[in-house]
C-alpha cells in the first residue's frame, strides 16, 4: 500500500511540473511572438522611413 501512495505522490509531483512547464511554455512563446511582432513593426517603420527619405530626394533633384 505504500508503495501506491508514494507513486501517487510522484505522479502528483509530475502532472504539476508539467501543469508548470505547459504554463511556462506559453507564457514564453506569447512573449516571444510579442517580441516578434514588436520587432516586425520597428522594422516595417524605418523601411517606410527610407522608402520616404528617397521619395522626398527623387522628387527634389532636378529633372532631366
């Protein structure tokens, strides 16, 4: 009998850390793709920028 109360025990113990590695898991991943995106966004501004910055010289030079 004491042997199933420790393996119950155990198998408590593992369910928990796996509750704890599943929540960490996506905490981690939803942090990662916050991130992600965050950086995607930086990103798509400065390109936008320059693609501004040459607009603005295109127009500005003399034509031909």
């Amino acid at each position: 009998m004491r042997n199933d109360s420790i393996s119950n025990s155990q198998e408590n113990d593992n369910v928990t850390l796996d509750q704890r590695f599943a929540a960490d898991f996506t905490s981690t991943t939803g942090a990662l793709e916050e991130i992600k995106s965050a950086s995607f966004d930086v990103r798509n501004a400065e390109c936008k920028s320059i693609r501004g910055q040459i607009h603005h010289r295109r127009r500005r030079s003399p034509s031909s």
